[in-house]
C-alpha cells in the first residue's frame, strides 16, 4: 500500500466504526456463514428476538425470503465481516437458519445445471 | 424504516443451487466490465481485522496502527429459470488483499483469468493460485481497442499454462462473449471433474 493514497468521505469509511454494531465482536458465535450461504429467516418472533440491535432486526427482516450472505451485506450496506457475525447471532438464537451453498467444482450434476443455464442465457 | 415479515415456511423447500465462479486477473484489466456485461453489479465491502486474518500473508509495515483494512469489491448475480443462483465475485486486485481469496475460492465452481496482452504478467499470480488450489480455470485475454492481438496459443505460451487450461480470446464489454467465457470455465470445469472420476 502506497503510503500518499486519499480516503476521503464513502472511501474513508462509515462515520460509526464497523464493528461496534458486533460490540467489537469480529467472529460469529458458530461456524462461520459462508458467501453465498443462504439465510431465511425461521419465522419466530419476539421473544428470541428481544435485546436485538437494529442492525439485527434490519437483517432479520431481509431474509424473510432466502437471501445469499453476499446479498444481505450489499443491500444492508454492512461489511461481509459484520453481517457475519450479526447472522450467526440471529442463528445462536433460531431466528433464522442457514443452507449452505452447492458443493462447487466437484458436483457433476451442479455444474451440470449451471451449464445448461448459461447455454440458455 | 420498515420491516418485512419472516413468518414463511421454508423446511419443505429444497436446498437451492446457489454456485459462484471467480474472475481474477491484474488491477484495471476489466473484471468488473466482464461482470456488468451479463449480470447487475453490486457493491461489496469487507471489513477485515487484519490482526487475525492478515498474518504472514498482509505486509503491514506501513500501517502499523491500522488494525482492520476495507476491501472494496463488485459482484454479480445471475439467476436461471430452474432457480439455480450464480454468483460473479471479482477478486480484488491489489496483493494486500490476498487474504480475502480462500474466502472467495472456497467451493467455487471454476475462475475466470482476465489477461490484458499489453501486461501479461499482471496475471500471473492469479494463474499461480489456481492451479496451487486446484481450482479448474480458463485464461481469457480482454481485447482492449488497439491492443496487439495475439492468438490463443501464444497467450499459452506466455503464460506457460497447463495444456488441458481453455484460452481464449474475449470482450468483457460483449454480453456474449463474456457467456462464452463462463461457459468455457463451467466446461473446463466439468471435464476435470469427470476425468478425475475416471481415474
């Protein structure tokens, strides 16, 4: 990194600093959600969801229909670290429950499928 | 601000096919045209403690009192009619950035090796990473306006590639020939996969 380089307004970074939404926390309870791991949301309510911060609720709300932990981050406009940790407190607590993604470069019939959709694109 | 409601049953659907495949290569070599050309491109950002992550692999002498570093990053999101989700990360160009990579290669489909002719060299250590993970990948060499062009097989022998790995030329700005492109990785891909099972 070149030591002259500018960051100024967006560039610079949020006026808050991005981890005291996770109180500092940099790593999920559990096991880390993946990029393109799915989050949905479980469908419980209040009581679980009592102490929450609004960054939580915002999340939670999200992922009514199934969202990539990638999307969640983008349109929550959080960085991928944070939206990490606050989903696997959302997890610890039942809210919502996580679907990992297909399994890559050795799954014949996933390739397979993608494939084709780019074939029809 | 308001909320949507998460009261949807979901234990009956299937796991949904949600795959990515990487596009790598030199700073400015157009890895986000290639992105744009075929699906929305949207604005990723990490925030990584680099205590953690950086170690051995980050070189921090020249920010000694920065303790998390911001990477800014695009990607893209295709989906099909059979509801199959693939996902286009751009890899981040710069080498400090090398820790977010495993993160971005873990479980990708393929990886796509963007290569300007002019600059050869700025890819290699992209092509380097994959073949050390393994990751099956195909070369295409972005025809920038007035760049030299040269045909597959020197490009080959530039770079000093695997014979099986696809090269081939491309236009990231052309919605086709980036298909092209994606379509070769996922072939590649495949081919690999069921040459491996034979073995």
């Amino acid at each position: 990194m070149t030591g002259d380089e500018l960051w100024l307004d967006r560039e610079a970074g949020p006026v808050v600093r991005p981890y005291a939404v996770t109180r500092g926390r940099t790593r999920p309870p559990g096991m880390a959600v993946g990029l393109i791991d799915v989050v949905v949301s479980a469908g419980r309510h209040s009581a679980q969801a009592r102490g929450l911060g609004p960054e939580h609720r915002l999340l939670l709300g999200m992922c009514g229909a199934p969202m990539a932990l990638a999307d969640l981050a983008s349109e929550a406009d959080l960085p991928l670290g944070v939206v990490r940790v606050l989903v696997g407190d959302l997890q610890e607590r039942g809210l919502v429950t996580v679907v990992a993604s297909a399994g890559g470069s050795q799954d014949e019939q996933v390739l397979r499928s993608v494939l084709d959709g780019l074939r029809a694109l | 601000m308001v909320y949507g409601r998460s009261e949807r049953p979901t234990g009956l659907a299937p796991p949904p096919v949600v795959t990515k495949i990487l596009v790598a290569g030199g700073f400015g070599v157009g890895k986000t045209t290639l992105v744009g050309s075929i699906s929305e491109v949207r604005p990723l950002r990490t925030e990584e403690d680099l205590s953690e992550l950086g170690i051995g692999v980050d070189d921090t002498t020249s920010v000694e009192h920065k303790r998390t570093t911001t990477v800014a990053m695009d990607f893209g999101r295709i989906t099909f009619p059979s509801g199959a989700v693939l996902y286009l990360f751009g890899t981040p160009g710069q080498e400090r950035f090398w820790f977010m990579w495993d993160e971005l290669a873990f479980g990708a489909l393929a990886a796509v090796v963007l290569a300007d002719t002019r600059r050869l060299g700025d890819c290699f250590s992209s092509i380097d990473y994959f073949e050390r993970r393994d990751t099956p990948f195909v070369v295409a060499a972005n025809q920038f306006d007035g760049s030299p062009v040269y045909d597959s097989a020197d490009i080959r022998d530039a770079l000093d590639v695997d014979s099986d790995v696809p090269v081939l030329a491309c236009d990231a700005r052309r919605r086709e020939s980036v298909k092209e492109v994606l379509i070769a990785s996922v072939a590649h891909a495949l081919t690999r996969h069921q040459a491996g099972a034979r073995r």
